[in-house]
C-alpha cells in the first residue's frame, strides 16, 4: 500500500526515546483490515517488516506525519 499526501519521507523520521516508552504522538500501522495505532514502537516489532507505517511527530508549531515501515523504524530504534 502506498501512502500520499502531506507526509514526509521516513528517512527523515528520528527515534529519540526507547522503542518500550509511550512516544508523545502516535504510530500508525497499516495493515489488511486494520489500522494499528500505539504509542510504544515496540508494539510494531511482532508485524512483518514491509508493513507500512505513519509515525508523527509533534514539533513546536506543527505535527508533521512520516511514511515509513516496521522495518525501517526496528533499524532506527534506541
């Protein structure tokens, strides 16, 4: 699945806390006949590595929205 619209690339996408710690925003994942929404990146690790993902972010003066995958997101974990 392809996601469009006002998001950013995934690469451009920072993990800064521990994937087990409640993130400030949400992570999004895309799935067959769901949308999986957590707030602990961990809770993607068990999905198959292709599967799309949105991940926000909440800066000072905007949420910005990223497209990505569990996999890209494991290899940025901390």
């Amino acid at each position: 699945m392809k996601i469009t619209g006002d998001v950013r690339p995934g690469n451009e996408f920072k993990v800064t806390s521990s994937a087990t710690t409640k993130a400030p925003a949400t992570f999004i994942a895309v799935l067959t006949d769901e949308l999986r929404v957590t707030r602990k990146l961990s809770e993607l690790f068990d999905l198959p590595d292709t599967t799309p993902v949105i991940a926000h972010w909440h800066g000072t003066h905007r949420t910005d929205g990223f497209t990505t995958t569990v996999a890209e997101l494991k290899a940025k974990a901390v």
